[in-house]
C-alpha cells in the first residue's frame, strides 16, 4: 500500500538465506581449521632454544626452533636432533646425527672429510671454514682423529662448528666411544621458528644411505590449516554488514533516495 513494498527477510540485506548460512559455515569451519591448526602444533612439536654456537651456520646462539617430538626409534643419519645424556650435560643438547647403529664412522679421508661406511661423507652443512683449519689433520673437517663402530641402538652425535662444538668426539674414552642411546632424542629439529622463518633441509648427502633421510614433520600442513582458517573467519564475519550495505545501496537506487 502507498506504493511501499514489503522487505523479505534477507531480500538485499545480508540476513538470513543462503549467504548468511554460508557464511556462517565458513566462519564456523574457519575456527575448526585455525583452532586445529594450533592445537596440532602444540601435540606435534615443541619449542626449543639453542644455546651454544655448536650448531653454526645451522643455527645460531639464541635461535628459536621448533623440533617435532619423535621417538628415538625414528631417528635417521642427518637429523638434527634434542637428546638428553646424563654423561654429556645436565641440560638438553642439539647435535646432528652422523652414524646409526652399525656404522663406521672415521675422520678423515684423504680428502680431509668424515668417512661413513668407508665413503666420504659430503657435509655442506658444517662450518665452511672447518675444511681449511690449518692445524687439523691433512687439513679436515675435524682437529681430532676418530674411527668408531658405532653400536647398535646408538648414535654418533657431531656439531656442525666442528672448530667449537664438544660431541661425541670428547668422550671417545667412554664406553660407547662416545654414542648416545636412541631412547635419549626426544624431538628433531623441523624448523627454525625466529629470527627466521626456514625448514630444516634434511642433508642429501645421507639420501643412498640404507634408512635413507628422515621425512619433514606435518609442519607445513599445521600453517597451511592456520592460515586457512583465518582467511575463513576474516571472509565470513565480512560478509554480512558488506551484503547489509550493498544491500542498502540498491534499496536507495530502486526508492530514489540519494
């Protein structure tokens, strides 16, 4: 009557219908995701701190990282992991696994480089100038000499500043020969987490190995799911008061009010 017409529910308002239901999805499975994301996360991987310079040019004193939570028996030649040793420190340690259970591993070869199984090991990890260390024997990539079988259910542990870190090298007098048992790793480093964003490149040089390398964590999937779901929210909450205001727009143009 008067020339007015009757406005439906969510006729041009944002209200009610079809959008505002799929809206409501998208924010609803948005938290899911980004709620899930997090909470994964949390189950997965654990933060950790490193200490020491042991680890440089692989991480750096003060670096955060985020190690994803293994069990020892997962343990694969080339992860960086945390172990805890009662014999090495009162406090967790990260070190780089260089031989398993059955390995022979000995410094150097004649190209001044670990040997693994007899083969020479390629580390592009390690501390660059470690490989001219002018005191070192034949100029390698450790100052002290080594040849270990490493026993079986251990690990032969080094540091990347092979000039710095104390690794298994320095308890060579020990039973063991310096070995550490699986059951002491409690998580492999995935990631740096600050001051940088980067994942830990698992060393190709490990790769023929029989065991291989270790696979990365589910890390990048858990951001993935975070973001995601972010996105969703943002997108869901949005689309109701921009729908209510295109709505008002095109209800100004059909009465003629400007």
């Amino acid at each position: 009557m008067g020339g007015t017409r009757a406005i439906r529910a969510g006729d041009g308002d944002g209200r009610g219908g079809l959008g505002n239901m799929l809206s409501g999805l998208a924010v609803a499975i948005g938290f899911a995701l980004f709620l899930g994301g997090f909470v994964w996360g949390a189950v997965v991987y654990q933060p950790y701190t490193v200490p020491t310079d042991s680890m440089v040019p692989t991480v750096k004193p003060g670096d955060r990282v985020l190690a994803q939570r293994i069990d020892g028996a997962e343990v694969r030649r080339g992860d960086v992991v945390i172990f805890k040793d009662e014999q090495w420190s009162d406090s967790p340690m990260v070190k780089r696994v260089v031989g398993i259970g059955g390995d022979t591993v000995k410094c150097c070869g004649d190209g001044g480089r670990i040997t693994l199984n007899g083969k020479e090991l390629d580390e592009p990890y390690i501390e660059k100038e470690e490989l001219d260390v002018a005191d070192a024997p034949g100029g390698s990539a450790s100052r002290t000499p080594f040849e270990v079988t490493v026993p079986e259910g251990k690990l032969f542990l080094l540091g990347d500043r092979r000039g710095a870190s104390i690794d298994s090298r320095a308890h060579l007098e020990e039973a063991g020969q310096g070995t550490v048992d699986r059951s002491a790793v409690s998580a492999r480093v995935d990631a740096l987490a600050w001051p940088s964003q980067t994942m830990l490149e698992r060393p190709a040089g490990y790769a023929a190995l029989p065991g291989g390398i270790s696979k990365a964590g589910p890390l990048r999937l858990q951001v993935v799911a975070v973001a995601a779901g972010a996105a969703l929210v943002v997108l869901g909450a949005a689309y109701g008061p921009v729908a209510r205001a295109l709505g008002r727009g095109r209800r100004r143009e059909r009465t003629g009010v400007r």
